[in-house]
C-alpha cells in the first residue's frame, strides 16, 4: 500500500451537528460528500467513537456546514478535538436550530445543508449516514471553503484518530538531524510545534525553542497545555 497516494485525495472541512431530545452534538468531518442530485443527498461518514454518531441516530436528522477558509483556528479545536459527551460545543457558537430540530453551525461557515437520514450504512469503525436534503442556504458569497490540503499546509492541522482519513505515523526512526531543535506533538490533535516556525499568529517568533515558550502558551488547536506535548 503507498500512504503516499491517500494524500493526493481532495476533501474539504465541514461541522457536522445533530440533536436529540435536547443534546446537541457536532464535530469537524472532512468526509462528507452530495451523493444524489435529484433529489439531493447528502453522505458523512462517522466515527462509533465519535459521541454524535448516537445523536444522528437518534434524531434522525444531520446539519453540514461548510467551514470557511480563513476559520479561527479556535472552531476547529472547539469542534473537532473534544467530546460532545462531556463539552458544550454550542455554548459560545452562533447557530440556528433546522427544521429537523438540528442545529446549523453559522460561525465561520459559509453554507450549510440539513438532512433528514434516509439510511445507515454499518462499516466495521465508520457509519454512513446518507441524508436527504430538507433545506440549505449560502452565508457567505465571497469567502472560499476551507481545504483539507489548506489546513493541513497552511494551519498546520493533521487529522485526529477518529477521522476516516486519519494515518497512523510511522516511526521516523534515527535519523534525527544533530543540533536541530526538537520538534514537539500535542497528544491530543496531533499538532506538531516546529521551533523553526515558532507560531506567529500568538506570539512566538519563529527560531524558539519548546522549551522556551512561556508556561500559559497553549496549542493553537486544540488548546492544550504544554504538559500534553511529546518529543517527536
Ligand atoms: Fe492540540
């Protein structure tokens, strides 16, 4: 198998949210796709470990919306490295409440669709849902979605362990250029800390060292603290 050739699969980055009763639940999926045109569906396809798997199911309903280019980085760690299990993820998110009852994440986005499931598809670690389209609207003409590849590249994001697409590292083994400082990974998004690059957007000129960053500094993804980050 050549890992190579899964990176060369375009995706883009999509909230998706559902409810039941009066749990609200959502994540941050880069695999949801229209399937049909007439009339339209709409596929995600689910972690089982993912808590919102059970809240689709049970309200029978799934918003998509489309994450915008120039997205905090803070919608993506709030939606996509906790747990709606334990998180409120709507508490500080604009939203609107669908038809079906599931709410439509507003901020950052650009257009949303909502659907009322039609069927599920079983896989051994994923569930598909596939939805038809109960209504959907632009909010942003202008803005350009959010990419896989843009995240990855540009904000430096990796997929976490329930994504569909997510690819276990291999080992890099000993080849570990002498005198380079230390590149450090978050345990909890995968976010790696390059000192080359240092992170601009919060203050941390490029060349500073990990362990030179001041004690509060935090991923930029997902928020942890310094103590969640490893050695590479
Ligand atoms: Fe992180």
């Amino acid at each position: 198998m050549n890992i190579e050739a899964f990176f060369k699969i375009t995706y883009g980055l999509y909230i998706i949210s559902s409810a039941y009763e009066d749990k609200l639940s959502g994540y941050v999926a880069n695999t949801a796709f229209q399937v049909t045109a007439d009339p339209a569906r709409f596929a995600v396809s689910c972690s089982k470990n993912n808590f919102t798997v059970g809240i689709i199911r049970q309200g029978k309903a799934f918003s998509i919306s489309i994450l915008k280019q120039n997205c905090s980085r803070e919608i993506i760690g709030r939606f996509g490295y906790h747990s709606s299990a334990d998180t409120d993820k709507f508490k500080d998110t604009n939203y609107i409440t669908g038809q079906t009852g599931a709410p439509i994440v507003v901020d950052d986005c650009i257009a949303w669709f909502e659907c009322e499931v039609e069927r599920e598809i079983e896989l051994d670690t994923h569930v598909i849902f596939i939805g038809r389209l109960v209504n959907n609207d632009l909010l942003d003409k202008e803005a350009e979605p959010l990419t896989y590849a843009y995240y990855h590249a540009v904000k430096k994001g990796v997929a976490p362990k329930n994504a569909p697409t997510y690819i276990k590292k291999e080992e890099e083994g000993e080849e570990k250029n002498a005198g380079k400082m230390d590149t450090y990974t978050c345990n909890l998004c995968g976010y790696e800390y390059d000192p080359e690059a240092g992170d601009p957007e919060n203050g941390i000129p490029p060349g500073t060292p990990f362990e030179d960053l001041p004690d509060d500094w935090e991923c930029p993804i997902c928020g942890a603290g310094k103590e969640d980050f490893t050695i590479e």
